[in-house]
C-alpha cells in the first residue's frame, strides 16, 4: 500500500503513467484521460481531477497504474 508517511497523492511520483478512469453515478465508464505524472505531482492530478469533475455525470474517478491496470485509488464528487 501507500507510505503513510508521504504527504500527497499516493503511488505518485515524477514521470509515472496513470489513466484517470471517470464513472458515473451507475458505474460505468463515462471517459477517461492518460496522465503522465509531472514533477508537481499534486498540481497534475488536481488538474486531471479538476477536468473530470468538470462534467456533471462524473460522480467518481479511479487513478490507475498504465502498465498492469492496478486500481490505485479513486476519489468521489464533494
């Protein structure tokens, strides 16, 4: 799991490749974008965040690993 020392996103770091899947409120799909983390790791993902919340439907978004598809953590509509 993540270090729970780190501050930040967990399993975060410079130059690593995550999809942000976003779900609507049934589950399913609604789209999704490819991330390459930058060295703000915390400015990336609160822009790729930021851009699917933007859509109404979206009601969850799961941050994946690009190589094997591991489930990383998902973060909810506030």
């Amino acid at each position: 799991g993540p270090d729970p020392e780190r501050a930040g996103y967990p399993f975060s770091r410079p130059g690593a490749l995550r999809t942000v899947r976003r779900y609507d409120a049934h589950g399913r799909i609604v789209g999704g974008r490819l991330l390459e983390i930058p060295a703000g790791e915390a400015k990336g993902f609160d822009a790729a965040l930021d851009e699917a919340f933007a859509e109404p439907e979206v009601a969850l978004a799961q941050v994946r690993a690009v190589e094997y598809g591991c489930f990383h953590f998902e973060v909810r509509r506030p």
